[in-house]
C-alpha cells in the first residue's frame, strides 16, 4: 500500500517537473520544423502542397476521395452530406454566419474564420476538434495560412483570389489574429520537453503488447494495425502538442475526443455495457468496448443509455505504469507524426486486426 502511494507520489512529482521545465533555449528547436515544404508564393499550388503536408489538414480532412477524412469534414465533394465543394460551401455557410451574428460574412470571411478560429463557428454533427494550425505543431506562418485558403478557394465556387492576398472587413480580422500570434512566436515548437527522454523502442513494446501494463494497441490503431475502441493515433504527434498528449494519457477524462464518447447502454434483460459510442443509428448502437472489442447492440434491445462522463480509456496508467514506463511510452507516441510509414507491429498476435466493418467515414 505505501509502496503504490509512493509510486503515484513519484509519478506525480516527474510529471509536476515535465509540466514546469521550460528550456531555455528556445532557438535550438526552431530548426527542426518541417522546412522541407517550402512555401513557393502565396498560390493555390503552394496551398496544396501545405494541404497534404506541413498543414496536417489530409490526415483529418479529404478533398472528394483524396486524403484521410475520418472523423472531419469533406473539403470536396462527398455525398450528400458534403454536395458541394468548400469554395461553393462557404457561401452557403457565410449566409449563415451573416445570420447567427448580425455581421455581413462574404465566403472568404468564412474560410478566414474556419483558419483563425476554428471554434466560432462548428460544423453540424462534428466537434470542435480543429486545431489552430498556425500555432505549434504544426505551426503555419501566415503567407501559408494565405496559400492553403488559395487552395480551399480553387475548389469551386468564385472567390476572387484578391481578397485572400489583401484581406479585408472580417477576414482581416481573422488574419490580424493569425499574424499576431506568429508574431509572438506561436508557430515554434514551444520549449516543452519531457522530464526523461524515454526509449522509443521499450515504448514500442509497451504499445503493442496487449498483455502489457500499457497495451494502448487493444484500443488504438497506427496505420492500420491496432483496435477500433479509441481513435487512430497514426498522426497524433504531428497535430497535438505534447502536453495534450501527456494529458490524454494520464487524465484521459479531461478532453473527450469526438466519436468516441463513453455512453453506459441498459439492456432490456438488466445488461449494463459500457463503451465508445462509434455509431448512433436509428436501428443499432456500435460500441467499442474496453476489452478492445466492437459491439453491436439492437435498439430494439435497449432500456435506455446516457452518456457518461468518464473516458473508456483507463484513467489509471500513473498508477500502474513506473515513471521510466511511462515516458518510453510517451517517446513512443512522439514518433507518431504520421509523416513516414508508421513503424509496424512487432508480432502479428500482438494486437486484434482491425475488424471488417469498422466505420470508414
Ligand atoms: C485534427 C483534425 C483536423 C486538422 C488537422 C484540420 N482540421 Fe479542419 N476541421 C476539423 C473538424 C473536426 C472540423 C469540423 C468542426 C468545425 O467546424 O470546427 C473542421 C472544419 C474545417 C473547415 C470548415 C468545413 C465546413 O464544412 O465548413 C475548414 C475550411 C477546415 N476545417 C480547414 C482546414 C485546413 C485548411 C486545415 C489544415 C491547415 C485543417 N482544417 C486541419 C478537423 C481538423
Ligand atoms: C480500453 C481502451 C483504451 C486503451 C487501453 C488506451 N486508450 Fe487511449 N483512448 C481510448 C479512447 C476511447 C479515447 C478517446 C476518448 C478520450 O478522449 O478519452 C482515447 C484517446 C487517446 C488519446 C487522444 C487522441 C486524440 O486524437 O486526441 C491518446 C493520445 C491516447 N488515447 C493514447 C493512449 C496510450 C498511449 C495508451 C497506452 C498507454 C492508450 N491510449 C490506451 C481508449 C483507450
């Protein structure tokens, strides 16, 4: 018993120092970020290039077919829930803004604002789950933010491209925002370090392991090995800043990623399940329960359900994990930046493959 209150003691006194450790210098990790993506002029090419690289924007949205939309957005055409493509969109959405606030939104105010604020205005059915992407990590200056609305505005609709280059009214407002914060130095990786370095490779382990401490696998997937109980962590790294990462993992309660909120369902024969709700529909509940398995429950067999406010996700790995355990994990999942072929499972056992009907957009 003192030895397990010493261990979380411990624990909390290295993650109190990875909190409070400020590097001092911060111009030895500007170097690194991703210079590789140069931005050549502020044009709808450049934008694309942003769009599938520095940006992040396809490892969350698709353009039509092009990209990795899972749990964002459509900046295509998609179906009927996305008939028009985000240029011809943002007219309809800016009609919209014009009304929710009283101020005249012209679509290119409305593209400046999902940039610059992406919470003021949140797309129906989705959460507010976009990053500020001209802030670390991913950190766009403001000329990219300019290409990467070029890019958005190429795809239908007649914005003039004018007003992207000289914003004026709302979307200057939006921009001013976006330029003070480079300005401040927001687009640097901020001087966040971890208190041990970690090993990645014991970390590796721990991950894919399912009957280790840690066995993150049972639940999450990298590329396309891992459960379906939790979301992709494939790209986490390359669009969470590090102290969300930490966050999630050691108080995963705290933010609820989107699609995956825990819902309690009570069947009509007195059955209590718990877990991820991956889909709501008229007929059938799919849950991701915390044996990492994907169940699906019949409406017709429901009592009732509510959703909870506790992650399915364990809350207790500073407790079972040893501090060392902990950041090789953490060293891990940092390598998760979704920028080269993720790093394959170490066994094919290792870890369930992920099962045929799981939800593809
Ligand atoms: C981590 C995932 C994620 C990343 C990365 C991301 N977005 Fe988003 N984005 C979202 C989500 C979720 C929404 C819907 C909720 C909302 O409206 O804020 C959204 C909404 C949008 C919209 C509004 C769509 C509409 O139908 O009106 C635009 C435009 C947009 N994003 C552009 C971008 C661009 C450009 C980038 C890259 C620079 C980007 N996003 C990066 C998650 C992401
Ligand atoms: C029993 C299933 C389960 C296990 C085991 C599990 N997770 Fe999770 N994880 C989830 C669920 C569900 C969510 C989404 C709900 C939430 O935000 O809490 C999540 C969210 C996350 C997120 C946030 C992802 C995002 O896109 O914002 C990270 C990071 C994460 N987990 C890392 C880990 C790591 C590292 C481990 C192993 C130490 C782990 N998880 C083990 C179920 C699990």
């Amino acid at each position: 018993m003192a030895k397990a209150v010493l261990r979380v003691f411990m624990f909390l006194v290295a993650l109190i120092c990875l909190y409070v450790y400020v590097g001092y210098t911060i111009t030895s990790m500007t170097g690194g970020f991703d210079k590789a993506v140069a931005v050549e002029g502020v044009n709808a090419e450049a934008g694309e290039q942003i769009f599938f690289g520095k940006g992040k924007c396809s490892t969350c949205h698709s353009i039509g077919d092009k990209g990795s939309a899972i749990r964002c957005p459509n900046l295509g055409v998609q179906g009927e829930q996305f008939p028009l493509a985000i240029g011809e969109r943002a007219a309809e959405r800016a009609a919209e803004r014009s009304k929710q606030t009283g101020k005249q939104y012209r679509p290119v105010d409305y593209l400046f604002e999902c940039v610059g604020e992406p919470g003021a205005y949140v797309v129906q059915g989705f959460k507010n789950e976009m990053p500020i992407v001209y802030q670390a990590p991913i950190g766009l200056t403001p000329d990219e933010v300019k290409a990467v609305i070029m890019f958005l505005a190429s795809q239908g609709g007649d914005i003039p491209a004018d007003q992207i280059l000289n914003p004026t009214g709302i979307a200057k407002e939006y921009f001013s925002k976006i330029e003070a914060a480079a300005a401040s130095g927001a687009t640097e990786a901020a001087p966040f370090e971890p208190y041990l370095p970690g090993d990645p490779e014991k970390g590796k382990n721990l991950f894919w392991d399912i009957s280790s401490k840690a066995g993150c696998a049972k639940c999450h997937t990298v590329g396309d090995k891992g459960g379906q109980v939790g979301p992709a962590l494939t790209s986490v790294a390359g669009t969470r800043v590090l102290k969300y990462i930490v966050e999630s993992i050691v108080k995963p309660s705290a933010v609820i990623v989107s699609g995956y909120e825990p819902v309690l369902v009570m069947t009509k024969t007195g059955e209590r399940i718990a877990g991820t709700k991956k889909e709501d529909t008229p007929e059938h509940f799919v849950l991701g329960l915390p044996s990492g398995e994907v169940k699906t429950i019949l409406k017709s067999d429901v009592e009732k359900s509510k959703i909870m406010e506790t992650s399915i996700m364990p809350g207790n790995f500073a407790e079972i994990l040893s501090v060392e355990e902990f950041h090789d994990v953490l060293a891990y999942v940092r390598t998760l930046t979704g920028e080269s072929a993720p790093p394959p499972a170490p066994a094919a056992e290792a870890a369930p493959a992920a099962p045929a009907e799981a939800p593809k957009s």
